[in-house]
C-alpha cells in the first residue's frame, strides 16, 4: 500500500527555481537546453511501499539526453539528442538498500559493505530482475522494474544541462557534497540519502554504487534510437550502468557517463534504484 504525499521539496522548488534560467536560456541558447524544456506541470509527490522504500514522481516530459559538445566526455556519449519520456513514473529516491534488499530475499545479503542503511551492492542485473519478480509477487496491484536508460539520465538531470545536476564544476570542488566518489569515499559505499540531493530530490544519482539500468548496450544507439521513450537496443548481451560510484573519479559520475558489463557481472560498487509503474499515465 501507498502513502502519498506531496513533497516539500522536488519539482515544487525546481519549479521556482528554473523561472530566472527559463527567461535566460530561451534568449542564449536554445538548442539544447533542458532547464528550457524540461517543465513539469505537476509532480514532487512521492510514495512509500510496504518495505519503506520511497519514491517520487516524475511526470512526462522532454530532454536532452547525452553530453553536450564541449563537455569532456565520450563519444558514446554524443550526440546530445532530444528525448520525450511520455508517462509519468515513479523513480527511487535512493538507491535500494541492504536492508530492503533482504526484505524481498529471505534475509540473503550479498553485499560486500555490510550495513542496512547503505546501498546493496555485488548485485548483477540478472540478481535484480529476480528481486524485481519477487517485489511485484510481494507488492500486489504494483509493478516495478529498472528505469530505461533515459528515465535514469532525466531524473539525474532535474533539467540540468551541465556535466553535474548541480553545474558543470570542472575542478570538481562541489562533488564531494553531492557524490560519494574515490576523492572522498574512503574506498567504500555509505548510507544512502547522506549528501545532497539534485533539485528533484533524488540522492546518489552522482556515486556512491553505479547503478544498472534496462536497457541493453550499443555506441551507436544515440544516433538511431527513437526519440520518444528510447528502450535501447532489442539485441545485445551488455546491460547499461550509469552514475559512476565510490571507487571512480568525478568523470565517471557525470549525469551523462555511460558504461557496459555482461548481466551477470557483480562488483561491491554495483547496486540499482528502481522504478514503480503508473498504470493510470493521467494520473
Ligand atoms: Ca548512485
């Protein structure tokens, strides 16, 4: 069962926030500029399920998906591409924890930071497809999966265009408030939600554990793939990971990094957020 609730902060304050950089991008640069395009009209409610995972809604929208040209990035990456994302959905304000984690597997944890509170991790794609079965089993009348690659990169943007939801920061002298990466990590995951959230409230999308996604691989997918709700590639055995997490330099936690791994690969800084299915999209 649900607890909804609108949210103090989220969309709510992204929406006061953007009106200033509205006016000024629609003048400077109008290509591809997400605080321009992405304007939720309704959204920063959020939810909480039976094992107090909390969610948040993210309402449709449109953005600009991949790295811009000047920013320091791969060409997997480019080229920066529209993306319509046509329903809304609920996305995990954190990454899954140890504990929730264990809530759905009969108390197996298979993480190398043992602590509830922290993200689970040495979890491969195919391990969570299997939680994801036994949450819909255990949930009834709800659905979950991993978000798409594009919802993953939509909300971790928050209509941001920079290399970070919070800016650019090329010397990387604000990561540390935002990300758990090898500059501050110690060399390990920490509890979920402990720096700052983006200005949609999501925690983590920068660090901490990378997080798997649906869709499958492919370099060239932002040239060809379809503009509205892209699933990535129907083929292909490599699963997309995105965020970068406590290990990797500030590069790699960029809102547009991309890796790839085979399904079954674990890692003690891999772990996931996921998704929660709005069936009724007028919702
Ligand atoms: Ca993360």
């Amino acid at each position: 069962m649900f607890d909804t609730k609108e949210s103090s902060r989220g969309f709510c304050s992204f929406q006061l926030l953007i009106i200033p950089s509205l006016l000024l991008s629609s003048a400077l640069c109008p290509a591809t500029d997400n605080s321009a395009l992405a304007s939720p009209d309704r959204g920063g409610e959020t939810s909480i399920n039976s094992i107090g995972m909390e969610f948040i809604r993210v309402p449709a929208g449109t953005f600009f998906m991949g790295a811009g040209e000047d920013e320091e990035g791969s060409s997997k990456e480019k080229p920066r591409h529209r993306v319509s994302i046509s329903h809304p959905f609920y996305l995990g304000r954190y990454e899954v924890t140890q504990e929730q984690w264990m809530a759905v597997m009969g108390g197996v944890n298979p993480s190398n930071f043992l602590s509830l509170d922290r993200p689970v991790d040495e979890v491969s794609w195919n391990d969570i497809q299997l939680f994801i079965e036994r949450l819909n089993k255990k949930e009834q009348g709800q659905l979950y999966r991993l978000p798409t690659e594009a919802e993953w990169e939509y909300a971790a943007r928050a209509g941001s265009d920079t290399a970070y939801a919070y800016g650019d920061d090329p010397e990387g002298v604000q990561l540390g408030q935002y990300a758990w990466y090898e500059l501050n990590s110690g060399k390990q995951s920490h509890p979920v939600g402990s720096l700052r959230p983006n200005g949609w409230g999501f925690y983590d999308m920068h660090g901490n554990v990378t997080e798997w996604v649906q869709d499958r691989y492919d370099k060239d997918y932002y040239s060809k793939g379809p503009e509205e709700n892209p699933k990535g590639p129907a083929t292909g055995r490599k699963r997309v990971v995105r965020g970068g997490s406590w290990i990797n330099q500030a590069y790699s936690c960029r809102s547009a990094f991309r890796g790839y791994y085979s399904p079954d690969y674990t890692d003690s800084d891999f772990g996931f957020r996921i998704v929660r299915i709005i069936e009724d999209a007028s919702r």
